[in-house]
C-alpha cells in the first residue's frame, strides 16, 4: 500500500475547493477491444483516483444519497473512510448495510438512488458513490483486507434460506452477524442466483461472486448447493426439521415468451438460457466447459431491459452481428444508462419502436428472422410511459439465426407449488408484508423476485435486509 | 509372366498369368461380393461370399483363391450363387448383429436419424457406429437380401476397452481376418490372430493378453481395415463418416510420414495410413494422437494481449499493434525459438523476419525442452541483457527466463507455463489445419494439406509472421498466397533424424510437439510411460460430490450407476429425473430415476454413453465422486388404479419403466412391461422387471428375441388379446412418437416422458419448452410426463437436434479418453481385478 499522506495533501482542504474537483471518469476498456472478451469493461479506480474522487463528497449532515439506498448504507461514513485512506475500515462500514458491496458497486442503478440524491448533483456532477464502493470492496478483496465482523453471541436460533440469490445472500449475512445459525438451499450446483446465472462477467465478474459466498461461508453460513426445496423438503418440512423462521427467495426464474408464432423455433431462446450457458455453465469457455454455446451469427434480442443488454452484449462477444428490437423508444428503456450506453459503444444495433409479431423460420424450423411492426408513441399508459401503436401495413422482417426473448421473468413456481398454505398473488408471486416481509405463514418470510416480479439486484437486496430485521425480532419474541 | 485368355460371364479377357478370378473379374468391371478380400491383402478365402462357377470344375470355387488358367469358361451370376451367396451372408448375420437390416422401423428410423451421432439424435439404437461405414451392411443391402431366416446366435461379449485408443466391439465381428492379415502383412509377426475354435473362434491376442502387452504398436491398420464396426478409434468412434479425406504430411517429428486426414464437418478425425503396405504405417502418436491434438481444451484460440496479470482477449489488428510496439520498445536483441518441425515456408519468414531485425532464430529439435544446452545458453544471453526480446512458436524455455525479457512473444498453438509470463500470445493454425511444404529427415519435400478448420481465431503463422512484420513496418512480407513464398524457400536443411523409428516401437515415438509433452495433451499415451507432466483435468473434482457407489456396464454402452444422494432418494417418486454433472466443467444433464433406497440414501441410473457428458459420467468408477447431482425434478407421475397399464421401454427407457411399474403393480394394476432393444444382448434388467410386472414382453429390431420389432408391434399384438386402459411410453423420441401414432387409432390413453435439450432443470431457463395441444410447457417443472397424444413431435425432434454440431465437436474434448479404458475395479462384474 502506498502512503496515503502524500495524496491527501494534494487535495485542496475546503470544501469550497473541493466541489471544483470534477467527478472522476471511470477507466474502462477500449470499446472496440472489449467486444472481443469478457473481461469487466469498467477497470475500476485507482487508489489515488478513488481518494481524489472520495474528498469531493462534502459530508451533509442529512445526506440525501443514505435514502436514496435501498439498505440505507451510511454512504458518507464509508467515503470518509476512502478520503482519508483507510480502504478496509471503509468496507468495514459497507459491510454493515451490505453483504455484497463489490456486487452492488457494480450492478445497482446507483444514477436513479443514491447518486440522484446527492447535493452536488443539484449543480454539477453527484459523487461517483457506486464506482467508490466498488473500490473499497475489490481494493480489500486484492489485498486480503478483512474488516472486523460484527461478532454476536448465539441466539441458538435456526432459519433456513431458500435460494442463494441476492435476497438470501442479504438475509444470510445479516442473520448470521446477529448471531442465528443460518443454513441455505440452492438448487443450482453453484451459489449466487441471478449473479451467476444471469448477469454476464463483462458486468460482474463470477470471481467477486464467489469471493462474497465463501465470505459467508467463513461467516459460519453453511450452503447447500443441488439442494431442491420444493421437490426434496418442502417449506413445512423445513419448520418440522427444527428451523425456527424459513426465508424464501427463490426469485423470478420463470421466462416469460411473447406468444407469438414460431417462437419454439430451432434458435429462439430465453435470455436466462442464452446467459446461463454462457455465465453459469461457461458456455463461452467452450469447448473446456462441456455446455454448448449457442452459435450465434445474426441475434436478435428482444427486451429494452438491463437483461435485454446482457444478452445482446454477450452475443456480440461471441461473435454475432447483435441486434436488439424494442417496442418503445429509448427514454423508455428500463435499462441503466450506462448499459444502453456500454451496448451502444460496442456496436450493437438499435430497432427501437418495433414489435415484433412473428418469427419466421425455414423448413427444419429454424429461425431465419423476426417478423417486426413498426411502432409510434401514443397517450401515456398506466406505467406513465407513451404507449406504443403499430403503424399499421408497417411490418418488415429482421433476419437473425438466433433470437433472444429478454422480456422479463415470472417467479419460480417450485416452492409456491409445494406450499399451499402461502398465499400468493394471480401473478404467482407470494404475498408478503411490506414492512416485515412475512407471508401468510408464520415464521415464513419472503422476500426479493419471488415477491416484486421481476425487478433489481438491489432492491432483492433491500427487500431481503428488511426481512432480516423481522426474522430478527421475529426470533427475539 | 504370359498372359492368359479367359471368358468370364461370356465376355473375353486377357490376364496376367497369377492373377485370380476375382482379380480378372474385377478388371473386366464385373462385381463379385466379398467381405475378407481387400485389395492390399493376399487371398484368403474365408467369408465364401465370392463364389463362382467354372466349367469343368466342381462344386463352387471362391474366385478369390482361384488363379486363372487358359481357356477357363466362369459365370460369376446364376440363380445358384445368388441362393449360395444369400445363405453364406444369412449365416454371417446370424451371428453378427443385424438390426440395421432387419428393423421393420429402419427406413422411417433413418429419415428421422440425423447424420452425426451424438447424445440428442432423435433414435438411439447405438450399439454400432460404423453403420454409414459398414462394407457387410453395404454387401447385405446389394445382395438383395430380404429375408433372414436363420436363428441369431450371438455371442454377447463385453466391449473390450483395456486398451488405450481402440474399443474393440466382437460381437460385430464376422471373423473376416482382415485385421489380423494386415498386422501380419506390415509387421511381419501379428498382434493378433484368430482364437479358440469353431463356435467360439473369436479374434484376440496370445494368452489373451491385453494388445499394449502382446507387442502391438498401434499403427491401427486394423481399425482402418475392419469392415465392420468391431474395431474403432475410441477418439473418432461416434463422430460418423468423414465427409473430407485429403493426402497431406504428419509433422509431428521429423519423419514427415505420408498421412491421409480425414475429418467430418472442418474437424479431424485422424491421420490414418495413405495405403496398406509396410512403408505406408504411421506410429501410434500420428494414427491416434494427432486429432486428439488439434482438438485439444489446451489450443490458444484467440489473441492475448498482457495488461498486469491478465492476458486480456483482443482482435489481431490490436494484437499486431501492442507486439510490433513492444518489440520497438525492447531495443534490443530478439531470438527467434523455431520448431523443426515447422514448415518450410514458415521457417523461411521467420528466418527473413528475423534478420529484418538483427535478430538471431534458433532451430529447437522435437525432443528440445527449456533443458537443452542451446536454451540454457540463451537464457545466460538474456539474464547478462544481451538478448532483450523473445518470439517462440512452442514451449522451448521456461516462463521464468520469458518473464526476464523485455517483451516475449508466443506464437502457439497450445497453452503452456508460458502463458504465465508471455506478454502476447498469438493462436497459430498447425499441422492440417494449414498448409505449405514440409522437408521430412531424409530430405523429401512433402505437401501439407489442408484438411481441418483452425479453432477459434488461429491463423497460419506464415500469415502471421507476414502481418507482424507489416506492423513492424518491414518490406518484403507482401504475400497473400503461400506459393509465392515456397518458390523462396531454398537450400533449407533437412532437420535431424530420429535415431530410432517410432513406428517400430511404440516406446519411441516422440515425446514432444513444439515444446509441450503430448501426454499431457493425449491422455491415453501415459500408457506408454511417455513423460505427464501436468494434472489431468479429469482428476479434480472425482474426489469431491456425490460418491459413486457402484458402476457396471450391463451392455454395451449402457451403464447402470448407483450414487449416494440421500436428498434425491428420500423424495424421489416415479416418473422423476435428477441432473448429473460428472465434473465441475461439465453439462447439466437430466437422467430418469429407475431405483432409489430411501433407507440407504442412494439412487440408480442408467446412462447410455453417446455425447460428451454421458462419456465423462462413464468414465468415472466406483468409489469416485460425481460433481453435482440435483434432484428429484419434475412432476411424478400420477399413479392410479386405472386396470391395465401397459408400460413400454426402449433404450435407457427400459431402466426408466421399473420405477413405474412397481408403483401401478402397488396401486392393483394389472401391469404388462414390454422392452425392446436393437438385439437380444442389448436387453437388460429383465429379472428386476419381471418381479415388478404381470407380464413382461420382449421385442428386438432383428428378431434375436421376442417378438420381432419394438414396443409398436407388442402393443398391437396385446391390444388385440386384451384391453389396454393405460399406456406408458419412454424411450427415444421416434419410438415414442411411433407408439403414441398407433395407440391414438387403438384409442389407448397414453403418456410419454420427454426428453428434451434440458439446462438447469428447475424452470429457469426454458430450453425444454414443448408444445402440447399447441400450448407451449416446461418439460422440467410441468412434465416431463405427457399426453402423448397431445405432443407436437416434429418440433421436438427438431429441437433436440439443436445443438448437433456443438455435441459432436464436444465429443472428444476433455474427456479423459484414458479413463475410459476398461479398469476391472470389481465393479465391472467381469471378475477380473486390477493391480
């Protein structure tokens, strides 16, 4: 580590003067180079860098961005804690909001929470915090800094989490800090849910992932993977085994298809299908890694989400001339900024306002194009964004040998099935408290996807630290 | 020699005397069938398919034993040798499996069979692979022949696999002599001969010992010589007939051997012998090992590009650009470490290259390793900073002499240590997969082929060494095509002889391409003693899982395991499946449950090897562990009392069915099992059902046993004698589809357990989407058991075929080839014990 004093003294002391220093650009990979790999485009910050960009923040005393976090981190604790050189005692603040910083540092939207709230963003530019916990996550990471745990007593409780996604990652840490014995089920052969299944390496690499649950596992958690709750014990059976409290986050692990014609052709896949085999089996790692990639020359992706991205990106880094059809325009995208940006960048091609209505295919069924309408903008619908309307006689066909639907999820139906007495909604989600994320069984919380629908990494996760309070208090009854 | 005058079949033709009457035939243009004759084998006389009539002489003499004499009258077609042919071949396919010929589903099987073979074809009848290959099944189907009357006898053996590269199949055999004629034929003393006599006349070695110790040196003209499927390269086994055969040069030593490659799809096969004479063989390392290295998990396939620890993926224009800099930037010295074995044009750039720069290249040998004089003399060189930069096209000097260069490029085909320390690495298209000249020890110059596609972004390194130094902005690399380069290429010199032939002696073949050990890259060679030095892949991960309790091939090709998994077994029900993953870097794979113990925490599977993942789970043994399994998935199947419950199985199907019928059994059913299968020794667990049924039926495709055919012709014979009130169909998805066909017009209710492409098993992904009543359903979390009535087939068997190409470029990849050697752990049930 380098001598921190040095770089400090550079930075103008006032707060006056502090504002003047810009917010500090991410280094990232070159796009024309990154869309031949699946190294992390954004390459992180220096300490120098980091620290630079750490003093701009001017410490509120009712700091805006802590609302604007889903788990209400003390963001200007921890970025204090950068400024002034102390790496690992920032992550020690971190980690007591958060089990997966360098996750959240990477994936959240931190544009439309935190940063959104930042007074120096009312004039100028908001202080990069996303970019500053990233750093202080991987900056302890490289050089094995560990903050000091929250040590608790045992309580002697028990709970058992179901699914090890970015719910129960957030529930599992939190428990176990307060001193329950926490147990996890994962029915993949790898822990991580939506992490390391769905969110491709260039974004997240599987590496940070694994490092976060084997913190866990140090932490005293202990995971069991190819475990299937619903089809080996159900939710009762876990109450009857002794667990005090049963959490569920089993997430949204359903694709929804369009209904359109041909869509079981030979080349349509799901978005969790395309990027499961190319992050949780290591497809592009083929042929060492055994699960086929899917050989793309021509995709089409059809979504305008953060997944519709993943998707689109992973398949120009597999070679393919990448394409995404989007029934809105762009300012309707739910994707992240920076993600429509990054795709934009790297090459892939834009169909917005066009809905698609067909797939067409050859003799041996297999794909050779979307069959799209073109769309304009009506009156605003229920989601306050302008409906789209066919321009009618409009159609015109997209060739593609691979089309990828990325048009969101519906939530896993192993556990909800198997437990009747959850009471879920028409949707199929499960019905919980908002304010402490119990179902319609006692002792059984729920929490992340398999409650809101398809949504974030972090608000699984916020959702997930509030059900962690209330097995809390639920146990301390 | 004179010449003879002869009529054959009424036309008149002259030959040299000594020829025979198959050979005068022949040359006439007239066909006579036959299975032991092979052009580059002496007569033999042994299949009797051959026969002729020749005035004056009695009875019906083989025309391939029979020289010509002046004056002789033969008729090589007459209603008699068409009966005597017809039953010579009847009494050879009574012995040798015949389904291919005699199944009454195989023109319908082939229409839906697509071409490769491999774990997601749409019919699984796969006891042989050489079927687009067969010279007896060709022979059959000229002949004619329509009806087999006769018996089947087969002998039932085991595969044969204790030896590395071959699996040897002799219940395929029909004892034509072919293998062992041409081991004597270029070895002069054979491996092998025939064996035991009469009934149990099999081929085999002395002492039936294995072929490693009875001094065969795997030069595999047997295996290229079989006419059947008995003898095949375990590498190449299901990747069926090769679409492209091209004569080319092995440059794996500086031999040089003429080679004929052979590949499917872009991707070798092997390098087999360009003929069937003495000088014609190859060594073990060229026969089999040269596919196996062109398809290696080990090749580099993109460029790399160092950026602090990492070697970062980046296109070929960047690459150029980052190399040429760091070469400006090392201002100094480079050396150029060249293979031998390199090609003539390739050689003769970098030379050029190299003294572009004031550069020094330096030959390295075959055997040359980062031990050798020359390279330790460099690496002094480069520690006193006389040498500031390295370029090397193999695995020559140590990554830790690399890391103390300036710059170091590699331009290689394989990963090594060297990737460690490298600052670039470049993809290099070799042996077959490029082409040009080669100067083989003894001073020919010999062509190089192409006959194989480059993996990933591998390119020629004569278009490398040209593009580099474009970028290093060198005159003189201005050519697109190589011919302009090889009329350059002058006086260059042989490189050195081995001193000993490889091909004599399967302990001598080189231990070494461009640096890297070729153990380490073709498992099966470590049977050789030839030098491992890295850890095999296959080994991590084997002891960390599930255990593997038991492992038995209970026919060929079909494996039978038990695994301790207590959280499948306490919740498994009938009609469910688990998915397996033998290793950390395999597929997820579905397998239908056939057995579970509750009690004991274990469950049993049957798995039929065909594609990669089923190889990699066969090749474990019995007290190692399986990476992953996961389950109990999907729905069980709905157990009622509904009467009679006809339940059929094919394939892996017939493991699948036990679970069910002991539950319909339970449930007061009456129920009837019926099983087929290719041939009789093909079935299996026939005891275990038959406790579990009423009434347990057996169809075979060729009649061996049973009823003649499948679960189709079963049905529609019980159906008549009672009434069905339930139906229950697994097996391949054209057996399935052709039984659902029938039972819709019998008006039987019937379901099928579908088996489609499958990822995570859970509902996350929707690969198994299928259509039923043209809604579309997850065969994981909604079936995998369906109204068979209701399934759209044709989409089905088109989406298994998905990833076809995939599979079958997977096939030989990683999988410890070795391991798939038959090892007598115990659990093999042979009684044979190792060590």
């Amino acid at each position: 580590m380098k001598s921190t004093n040095e770089s400090v003294s550079e930075v103008p002391q006032k707060a006056k003067g502090r504002v003047k220093i810009p917010r500090q650009p991410m280094p990232e990979q070159d796009p024309r180079r990154r869309r031949t790999n699946f190294e992390e485009v954004p390459r992180g910050y220096s300490e120098e860098v980091a620290m630079l960009e750490a003093s701009r923040c001017i410490q509120c005393k009712k700091p805006g961005c802590v609302q604007g976090c889903p788990v209400n981190i003390n963001i200007p604790a921890f970025i204090k804690e950068i400024a002034e050189g102390r790496f690992v005692q920032a992550l020690g603040k971190l980690k007591e909001y958060t089990a997966l910083p360098a996750v959240c540092g990477r994936v959240c939207p931190q544009e439309s929470q935190c940063e959104s709230r930042c007074i120096l963003g009312k004039k100028g530019e908001p202080v990069a915090i996303g970019r500053l916990e990233r750093f202080a996550a991987d900056y302890a990471r490289q050089n094995n800094g560990v903050p000091e745990n929250r040590h608790a007593s045992p309580t002697g409780k028990k709970i058992a989490v179901v699914g090890a996604g970015p719910a129960g990652i957030t529930v599992a840490g939190e428990l176990v800090s307060r001193g329950h014995e926490v147990v996890m089920y994962e029915a993949l052969h790898l822990a991580g849910g939506v992490l390391m299944y769905g969110i491709p390496q260039f974004r997240l690499p599987k590496e940070i992932v694994q490092y976060e649950i084997n913190s866990l596992k140090n932490q005293g958690v202990t995971i069991h993977t190819d475990y299937v709750i619903g089809k080996s014990e159900t939710v009762d059976q876990l109450l009857a085994m002794g667990f005090d409290a049963v959490f569920i986050g089993t997430g949204a692990g359903l694709p929804s298809f369009l209904g359109i014609e041909g869509e079981n052709a030979t080349g349509v896949f799901s978005a969790n299908e395309f990027l499961t085999r190319a992050n949780l089996m290591r497809a592009i790692d083929f042929p060492r890694f055994a699960t086929s990639p899917v050989q793309a020359h021509r995709a089409v992706t059809v979504g305008g989400g953060n997944v519709a991205m993943d998707a689109a990106r992973t398949a120009l880094r597999m070679g393919a001339e990448s394409t995404i059809v989007y029934r809105r325009s762009r300012e309707e995208m739910p994707a992240r900024g920076e993600e429509i940006h990054h795709a934009e960048e790297e090459g892939v091609n834009f169909h917005l306002l066009t809905n698609p209505v067909r797939i067409v295919t050859d003799e041996n069924n297999q794909v050779t194009g979307v069959e799209c309408l073109q769309m304009e903008l009506g009156e605003p619908d229920s989601s306050g964004r302008r409906r789209p309307v066919p321009v009618e006689g409009s159609e015109f066909i997209v060739p593609a040998d691979t089309v990828i639907i990325a048009i969101g999820n519906k939530p896993n139906p192993l556990v909800p099935q198997t437990s009747p007495e959850i009471q879920t909604s028409k949707w199929g989600t499960i019905l919980a408290n908002e304010e402490t994320m119990m179902t319609s069984k006692p002792g059984v919380f729920a929490a992340g996807d398999i409650v809101s629908g398809a949504a974030t990494v972090i608000s699984a996760m916020g959702q997930g630290k509030i059900a962690a309070g209330a097995i809390h208090s639920y146990l301390s009854k | 020699m004179s010449i003879i005058s002869l009529t054959i079949d009424g036309l008149d033709i002259e030959v040299q005397e000594g020829t025979t009457v198959l050979q005068a035939a022949r040359k006439a243009g007239l066909s006579i069938p036959t299975i032991c004759d092979h052009k580059d084998l002496s007569p033999y006389g042994a299949c009797r398919m051959c026969v002729v009539e020749i005035e004056g002489v009695r009875g019906f003499p083989t025309s391939c034993t029979t020289p010509v004499t002046p004056g002789m009258q033969v008729t090589t077609q007459s209603e008699q040798l068409s009966t005597l042919r017809n039953c010579t071949l009847e009494l050879m396919f009574s012995g040798h499996p015949n389904s291919c010929l005699k199944c009454p589903h195989r023109e319908l099987c082939e229409e839906e069979r697509p071409q490769a073979t491999k774990a997601a074809r749409t019919t699984r009848c796969g006891f042989c692979a050489n079927r687009d290959e067969c010279e007896l099944r060709e022979m059959a189907l000229d002949s004619g022949l329509n009806e087999l009357d006769l018996p089947t006898i087969y002998s039932a053996h085991k595969l044969e696999r204790d030896d590395p590269f071959m699996d040897r199949d002799y219940n395929l055999c029909v004892l034509c002599g072919r293998c062992w004629r041409i081991c004597e034929k270029i070895h002069g003393k054979p491996a092998i001969n025939i064996i035991h006599r009469g009934k149990w006349a099999r081929i085999g070695t002395a002492f039936d010992k294995s072929h490693l110790d009875s001094g065969c040196v795997f030069c595999g003209a047997c295996v290229d010589i079989c006419p059947t499927g008995t003898l095949t390269d375990r590498f190449a086994r299901w990747q069926g007939k090769p679409d492209q055969s091209v004569a080319t040069t092995c440059q794996l030593c500086p031999q040089g051997c003429s080679v004929q490659a052979q590949s499917k799809d872009g991707q070798l096969q092997a390098y087999t012998m360009p003929g069937f004479d003495k000088e014609d063989r190859l060594c073990l390392l060229g026969r089999f090992g040269a596919a196996q290295i062109l398809s290696s998990s080990k090749r580099i396939t993109r460029p790399l590009v160092r950026e602090g620890d990492d070697l970062i993926p980046v296109d070929w224009d960047y690459a150029y650009q980052t190399i040429s800099q760091g070469l400006l930037d090392a201002n100094g010295t480079t050396v150029f470490l060249i293979s031998e074995t390199t090609s003539r044009e390739e050689r003769y750039l970098y030379a050029r290259l190299a003294s572009s720069v004031q550069g020094l290249l330096l030959s390295c040998t075959t055997e040359a390793g980062p031990d050798d004089p020359k390279i330790q003399e460099l690496a002094a060189s480069i520690e006193q900073g006389k040498v500031k930069a390295v370029v090397t096209n193999g695995f020559f000097i140590s990554k830790e002499i690399l890391n103390k260069t300036a710059f170091s490029l590699v331009i290689d085909c394989m990963e090594s240590e060297l990737l460690e320390t490298a600052q670039a690495v470049l993809p290099a298209a070799v042996l077959c997969e490029t082409q040009g000249s080669y100067r083989s020890a003894d001073g020919t110059v010999k062509q190089l082929r192409q006959c194989s596609q480059a993996p990933g972004d591998a390119r020629p390194e004569w278009q490398i060494v040209c593009s580099l130094a474009q970028s290093l902005g060198k005159e003189g690399f201005e050519f697109d095509v190589l011919d302009a380069v090889t009329r350059l290429v002058d006086n260059d010199a042989p490189p050195a002889a081995l001193e000993k032939d490889p091909r004599e002696n399967s302990r001598e073949i080189v231990t070494r391409f461009r640096g890297h050990y070729v153990a380490d890259i073709v498992p099966s060679l470590a049977a050789f003693d030839v030098p491992v030095t890295l850890a095999n892949d296959a080994g991590d991960g084997r002891k960390k899982g599930f255990a593997l309790l038991e492992k038995q091939e209970i026919v060929p090709n079909m494996h039978f395991l038990t695994i301790e998994a207590p959280q499948v077994a306490r919740f498994a029900q009938p009609g469910q499946f688990a998915i397996l993953m033998a290793r950390e870097t395999s597929e997820r794979s579905p397998f239908t449950l056939v057995d579970w113990d509750k009690e004991q925490g274990t469950i049993s599977l049957v798995i039929e090897e065909v594609g990669r993942s089923s190889r990699e789970l066969a090749s474990l043994r019995a007290g190692e562990h399986i990476a992953h399994v996961s389950g109990p998935l999907g729905l069980p199947m709905t157990i009622e009392n509904t009467g009679t419950v006809f339940l059929g199985g094919g394939c892996y199907g017939i493991g699948a069915i036990y679970p069910l019928a002991r539950a319909f059994k339970e449930a007061g059913n009456r129920v009837i099992c019926a099983i087929e299968a290719a041939s009789s020794y093909l079935l299996y667990r026939q005891d275990e059902l038959a406790e579990v049924c009423d009434h347990l039926l057996v169809g075979t495709k060729d009649g061996s046993l049973g009823i003649h055919g499948g679960i189709a012709e079963i049905v529609s014979a019980i159906s008549k004698q009672e009434q069905i009130d339930q139906c229950v169909i697994i097996g391949c998805t054209f057996m399935m589809r052709m039984v659902t066909k029938l039972t819709k017009s019998l008006n039987i209710p019937t379901q099928v357990a579908l088996n489609p492409i499958m990822v995570d098993g859970t509902g996350m992904c929707g690969a198994c989407r299928v259509s039923i009543d043209n809604q579309t359903q997850f065969a994981c979390v909604d079936g995998p058991i369906f109204d068979g009535h209701s399934v759209d087939w044709d989409e089905l068997a088109l989406r298994r075929s998905a990833y076809r190409r995939q599979e079958v470029q997977a096939l030989p990849q990683t999988v410890d080839l070795n391991a798939l050697m038959h090892s007598h752990s115990g659990g093999c049930g042979c009684g044979r014990k190792n060590d």
